[in-house]
C-alpha cells in the first residue's frame, strides 16, 4: 500500500483491527484498522500528541509516530469506506482500552462477560511493595496475553495458560534485582521429548529480565492465585528436577518417556493431593516464600 508507506515513512508497518467497542459492549459493522510503523520505536520518534489528546492521556499503550485508520467493509473485505464520527468514537475507545489488562479498575462499567480472572504473578520489586507473589486481577479476553503460546508443562497436565510479561513499577524500574522472577521460566519450561535443544529448558526470552507475569487460561476461563500457585510449584519442586534426572550421566538417571508419565493430569492431580502436602514440598515452598519476601498463598483459597 503505497499511501502507508508515504504517510508512516516506513515501507514497513504493524497492523491491528478490531470490530467490538469493549467498553460500550456494542458490535459493529465494518473493521476497524489501525496501521503504524514498523520501526515506530526507533529513536527518535516521538509521542502521537493526537492520541494522547484524544483520550486525554490516558491510553495505556505507548503509540508513536503516525498512525493511520481505515475502515474495511466486512462483506466485501478490501473495499473501504469513510470514517464518521461514530467511527470515531469506537476508535478512541479502542485507544482507550488496548493493552489495558485491569479494564474493571480503569473502567469501573465495563462488561463483566468480556472479562476473564487472571493472576498477577509479582517480581521481587513488586513482592516488597505488595508483599504477595500471587495477585487475583480481571483481564479483558481481547488482550493481547491470549496470543502468547501456552505453557507446554501446563498444557500436558490439562491446566492450559498463557503468560506474558508485565510492566514493572515505574519507580522500581532501575532498582538492582528488582525484576528478578525466575519461578517463571520454570512455568514455560519445554517438554517436548523431541526436541533435544530446549528439552526441560525455558525459551531464551523468559530466562532473564522476567519482571512481573500476567497469567491466564487459554480457554479465556477463569484461574486463581492458588492454582497459578499450584502450578508454578508442580514445575519448580516437581518437574525441573526431573528434567534435571533426565539430562544427566551417569547415577540413576530417568528417561525422557519416564519423565512425560509425570506430565499428566492424573499426575498433577495427584501431586496437589497428596505430594504437595508433603513435608520436603511444604518446606521448600516455605524457604521459597521466605528468600522472595511474600506470603505464600492458601490452597484451601482456590
């Protein structure tokens, strides 16, 4: 399209649509499409004061350079139309809400059927400000932690999540440590037997740096902080030892097969029944609580 590339200075560009104003709960017609530049955030380029107008400063997105709108029409997909002030309106909405994770504190009207519970699974900054791990919040099921690819450990065991990272305080940003999160790289460890690179490894991207984790379910259903905890647990103190086992030489090693008759969800039933309950799992939780500076959630809460 040779009019975006002229208009957003870039011959590539980032598209997002939407055809729902969340906060109205109204359906409409035709897609909105909202094009930006694909190297928006280079140096350099600065705020869109036209946005941060419109919604009066509060879009929790941070948009830079020029972003341009176009409505497609649904039956007849390439064709567009004029934008009206209708239009207009669904669009600042939409400003308004997109990358907004906790709708029903920005937004105290907005539809409760278009949002799923989540968890807020603190970073060492945030534990000693909260002085939790584990936070209950309401998250919209268009927001974009639904993309992410789930779990594989949770996946296996039949409690399917997805997690994406999530911004830090601000004042704790430059803080030493502060992002410090590594119970989430065991979450997104892989258990693909046959993948020999990554078996019972975490993607590069959730070894470091983690901060704070928005999690929720894939099925957009509702999860608590004691079943992220749960979860959480059953990868650190159950699966990454065997993982462990499983790489080694030497001892009394497991074979991968060994390890996947753990990845189940009879197995991970069982371990919230009975092992969880166990003195070795309950003390390490206990020194994992104790090192990070939080309070270890109730299972009976779940």
């Amino acid at each position: 399209m040779p009019q975006l590339e002229r208009i957003l200075g870039s011959q590539s560009f980032s598209r997002v649509y939407t055809k729902r104003n969340m906060l109205r709960d109204l359906d409409f017609k035709d897609h909105l499409q909202l094009y930006t530049s694909g190297d928006y955030a280079r140096s350099g380029v600065e705020v869109n004061k036209s946005i941060l107008l419109v919604t009066k400063g509060k879009a929790p997105h941070f948009w830079a350079g020029p972003v341009v709108v176009v409505k497609e029409q649904d039956e007849n997909l390439g064709f567009h139309e004029d934008i009206t002030m209708t239009d207009f309106r669904n669009i600042t909405d939409y400003l308004l809400t997109y990358g907004q994770p906790f709708l029903a504190d920005a937004f105290p009207n907005y539809p409760l059927k278009y949002k799923a519970k989540g968890v807020k699974f603190n970073c060492c900054g945030d534990i000693d400000k909260f002085k939790r791990k584990f936070v209950a919040v309401e998250v919209p099921k268009d927001h974009p932690v639904f993309l992410a690819r789930s779990s594989p450990i949770s996946t296996l065991v039949g409690l399917p999540v997805k997690a994406e990272k999530y911004p830090l305080d601000k004042n704790l940003e430059n803080e030493t440590g502060s992002r410090s999160n590594g119970t989430a790289a065991f979450l997104h460890m892989e258990a693909d037997p046959g993948i020999d690179s990554s078996w019972g490894l975490a993607p590069e991207y959730w070894q470091k740096r983690n901060g704070n984790m928005l999690v929720v379910r894939a099925d957009k259903g509702d999860i608590s902080p004691a079943e992220v905890q749960e979860l959480c647990d059953f990868c650190q103190f159950k699966m990454q030892p065997l993982f462990e086992e499983s790489s080694a030489t030497g001892g009394n090693i497991k074979t991968r097969a060994e390890v996947m008759d753990h990845l189940t969800p009879a197995s991970f039933q069982h371990y919230m029944d009975v092992e969880h309950q166990a003195a070795e799992i309950q003390e390490l939780r206990k020194a994992d609580a104790a090192r990070g500076g939080y309070e270890l959630t109730p299972i009976e809460s779940a």
